[in-house]
C-alpha cells in the first residue's frame, strides 16, 4: 500500500511528468520536472546495494532515484517508506542499513513516512530543529565568519515542509539544494555549539558518558577527540535533552580561528543523531521516529554526520563485506495476476520470474494481518491468503502470530530453499 501510494503521490504532483518505463523488465518510472525540464530521473523499485555499489551492508530500498544528467554533484537517492507499525520496532537495523548507504558516499539516503504522505507539513512531526540553539554562535562576529549565508534563509529551505515535500524540492534542483542543504547543516550544527559548557569539568564528564551510550564504539574517536574540542547539541549535559531524539555536535578547537575558511568549518563540523528507540509504546514515539528521520533527510548533507538508534548502539556491526547476487536475465512470464506486482516494483524481476518457475500463483505483497477487533498485529512480506501461506523475511517475532491464526509460516530470504520449505518440500 505505502509503494502505491508514494508512486500516485508522485504522479499526482503538478511539477512532475512520471511515466511508466519499459525500456526492459521491471524498469521503473521516467520523472521530468516542469520547473527544471532538462532535469529527468530514472526511479527503479527493489534495487539491491551491496559491494558493487559501494555500500558496506547489504539493503534493498523501496526505490532508488537516478539522475538521467550525469553529474558527479548529483548523487542517487535511496529512499526508504516506513510504515509506523512494521518499522517503529526495527529502527536499530534500520539505521545500520542506511547509514552504510550514506557512508559509501554514492547517494543521499532518504526516508518517508506514511504520515509524509497523508499529511501536509510537520504537525505529525517532534520538530526540535530550533531547540537549543546557542545565541551568541547567532551574532555575526561569531557566525559571519564561517558562514556565507544567512541563519534565517538557511532556516526557511525547510520551514514547514515534510520529507516527502523535501523529496520534490530536491528532485527539482538537486545541484542547488545540495549546496544549500549542505549550508544548512553546517549552520545548525554551528548554533548548537556550546564553549561555556565545553570549559565545565563536569559537563564535559557527562557529555563523555552520553557519548558512551548514544554513539557506536566506532564514533566515538570522532566525538571524543583526544584534542582540545567544543561541543554542544540536544544533549543533557547542555540542559537541552529532548524526549527520544539526542543530537550532539563537536568542532576541534582548533578549527575555530580566523584561517578557517568556510569550505573548511563545513568539513571540520561533526555531528551525530540518536534515536532512543527503548521504548515505542511511549506517548510521542510515532512523533519522534518521524522527527528523528525527518532531521537525518536534512543533516545528511554535512560532511561528517551519523545517526544511530539507542538499540543500535550496542548491537553488533553488521559485517563490512556483503555477498551479492549475479545479475541474470530473468524470463517473466505475463500474467494478469502479477499485474500489480509488475506495475508498483513490488518485487524484483528475478523474485518474480523465481516464483513462476515454481507455478506459485501471485502473492499479496506486504500482508496484514488483523485479529478479531480488526488491529493489525503482523506483517508477512508474502502471502497466499487462500492457502495460508506466508513467507517472513525479518521479523520472526510476526511468525507465532501468523500460526496461531492456522498460517504455515516459513522464515527466510525469497529464495527457492524457503519457498519450497513453505510449500511443502524440504528445506
């Protein structure tokens, strides 16, 4: 439901031109900007990112945006849709996944929300963008130096726009926004500073400790330089903790003199997200998973930043090397059953052309389980309604849900080992 629903977002926009192309099989949607014309995206569904690609953890975006104008300052866009209730428990794997997309520096990595898409503006999001804040870092002798345009037009590139609105505005002018978002983050970053409390002993002591449980062992030289530094953010140790989402900001010391040029803050700023994912069925948390995404869309775009979940932090590192499939020509079969399937990119040509080698019929993608007061309590990624059958790729905690409603369930990957354990063959 989320794919179709983005896809009709999309199409329904009056600054877009999407078209369905069949250049080959399972090739996407053509996007022309009305305001940019020589400005056209290649958006493909399902698209493994693993070594090839540059990315240290094996993931599969919902779509990827290419640009069609090749450009090295315009980067491809991983986007990720995240319902609330099949992701608010899964956000440690989830940030893993995406900030190894980030790091491979190849593509932006942006994340939407069902509610990006239901709802105009922010109200549905925890917006502490403005918590925080630093005045004196605001006053030009302090701030001039370091930063070529002004706070509050850097502040109004975002005002009151979503992540799906955000989405649009860089799909439009990706080179601009780029540079811009780039100064934004930059700008925040150097507002949340904070030098008075960075010379505290006891301040620097607790914001050692936060470190210690909102940042992966990996980030902390970084956060915890053994060099002189200033920090700040939304942080205890500044009187400025904020309910689920922590953010903190450190510079060197000796990056702040007057030989540093713009370029060079921009570069020597390092900034770090935490989502406390603890404890989901919290009042608020829906408002802080869609807040706390919602900053790591904008905050990307400087240099040295990275975002992790409380759960994540002490979890450990996925494995850097990532084993990808070979790329095969795959036969699909037309059927008017898939139709759907093939239409939103719901699966890959070769999940598709896998399942009709084994005469599956089509499944219902993403599977909603319900129980007697019409809630829904689980998901499976596949599913044969009529049969019973459900295949669940990640979440194993969804299975006992499924079989106490007389489901048989199998656990795994989509490939022929699973589906022929879930229809009756050996595994």
């Amino acid at each position: 439901e989320l794919e179709k629903r983005f896809i009709h977002c999309l199409q329904d926009n009056k600054n877009l031109l999407v078209s369905r192309s069949y250049a080959h099989q399972n090739a996407g949607w053509i996007i022309n900007t009305r305001t940019e014309p020589a400005m056209s995206w290649h958006l493909k569904a399902q698209v493994d990112l693993g070594v090839k690609e540059g990315v240290g953890i094996l993931s599969r975006p919902d779509y990827v945006l290419y640009p069609l104008m090749q450009s090295e300052k315009i980067k491809p866009v991983a986007i990720f849709l995240d319902g609330f209730a099949f992701h608010k428990d899964s956000v440690s794997d989830d940030v893993q996944k995406r900030q190894a997309i980030k790091d491979s520096g190849n593509f932006w990595v942006w994340t939407v929300t069902w509610a990006d898409l239901q709802e105009q503006g922010i109200k549905h999001v925890q917006n502490v963008m403005a918590l925080g804040h630093n005045p004196d870092m605001k006053q030009p002798k302090f701030y001039n130096p370091f930063h070529d345009t002004n706070f509050a037009t850097l502040e109004g590139s975002f005002r009151e726009r979503n992540s799906f609105a955000l989405l649009l505005d860089y799909l439009s002018d990706p080179g601009n926004k780029t540079l811009l978002w780039q100064k934004m983050a930059a700008a925040f970053a150097w507002v949340w500073l904070d030098p008075k409390k960075s010379q505290d002993t006891g301040a620097k002591q607790k914001y050692a400790y936060e470190m210690q449980e909102n940042a992966p062992a990996y980030r902390l030289n970084a956060l915890l330089p053994d060099e002189p530094f200033v920090f700040g953010g939304l942080l205890d140790s500044c009187s400025s903790s904020q309910q689920f989402i922590e953010l903190a900001v450190v510079v060197p010391q000796q990056a702040i003199k007057s030989t540093t040029s713009i370029e060079q803050m921009r570069n020597w700023l390092r900034l770090h997200i935490c989502f406390d994912d603890r404890y989901s069925q919290d009042d608020g948390y829906e408002a802080g998973f869609n807040g706390f995404w919602w900053m790591v869309n904008l905050l990307q775009f400087l240099p040295d930043m990275t975002f992790t979940s409380r759960k994540a932090v002490h979890l450990p590192q996925e494995a850097e090397t990532v084993k990808m499939q070979t790329s095969v020509v795959v036969d699909i079969q037309p059927d008017e059953s898939w139709a759907e399937i093939l239409e939103f990119g719901l699966l890959s040509a070769e999940e598709i052309a896998l399942l009709q080698s084994l005469s599956l019929p089509a499944p219902t993608v993403g599977y909603e389980l319900q129980d007697d007061d019409g809630e829904i309590i689980a998901e499976a990624d596949l599913a044969w309604p009529l049969q019973k059958q459900a295949l669940i790729i990640d979440n194993q905690d969804f299975t006992p849900l499924f079989e106490s409603k007389g489901w048989h369930v199998a656990f795994g990957p989509i490939d022929e080992s699973t589906l022929q354990h879930l229809f009756g063959g050996d595994k």
